[in-house]
C-alpha cells in the first residue's frame, strides 16, 4: 500500500544513497524539475543532489513517517542495468534513478517507466 519510489542519484564517480518515498511517488517528476533549478551551479554532484533532494521532500511531507534514506552498494554500471533496479523497486512508481550532469531521469520497475521516465 502506497504509492512509493525510491531515488537515486549519481555523478561521473559516485551514487547516492537511496532516498525512499512512501506516498508521493507521483510527485517525484516535478520534484526533480523543482531540484534540477536549485542545484543550478552545483550539477554532477550526486551527493549533494541527494541532500538537497531529502531537503526539498522533507519540506512537503508532515509527520515523521513516509521519508527515508539507506545506504546501498550499487555502482555506476548497476544504475543501467533494467533487471538490477527492477530488484531494487519497491514497486508502484518504482526506482527512479537521475544524472546529475543535466538532471535527466531514467525510472525502472514501477509506472513512472512506462511514461518513458526522461525529463530535461
């Protein structure tokens, strides 16, 4: 029950954690057109994406429940690989996985996929 999705961010060298959202899932399209603005200046910065990203969530998400962020152990060939993330979906929007460099998004496993999951 839910409509959740995990985000993960990268870099030319590093992955960030991945950020889970337990409702919302829906939203993560506009809040990553929303992140891509504020990060002006800072792209292919994974880590501080990642930050930012937890930042602007925590802001519309009340309470102490629905927002998290765990380690993993994925690399930067894992991020490509459709099966790999599909492991890593904890289904409906599913695993949503965003290049810093310009803020394009690839999602896997989940509805957000089947609307092609790239924005500029």
């Amino acid at each position: 029950m839910g409509d959740r999705a995990c985000v993960i961010f990268f870099d030319a060298t590093h992955v960030s954690p991945t950020v889970y959202l337990h409702w919302h899932g829906d939203s993560v399209p506009a809040w990553l057109d929303e992140l891509k603005t504020r990060m002006t200046g800072r792209y292919s910065d994974a880590q501080y994406a990642a930050a930012r990203f937890v930042g602007l969530c925590h802001e519309r998400i009340s309470g102490n429940l629905s927002l998290g962020i765990w380690s993993n152990v994925l690399t930067l060939k894992e991020l490509r690989d459709p099966i790999r993330m599909g492991d890593e979906s904890p289904g409906n929007a599913g695993v949503v996985v965003v290049d810093t460099s310009d803020f394009t998004w690839k999602a896997y496993a989940g509805y957000l996929e089947a609307n092609d999951g790239r924005r500029s």
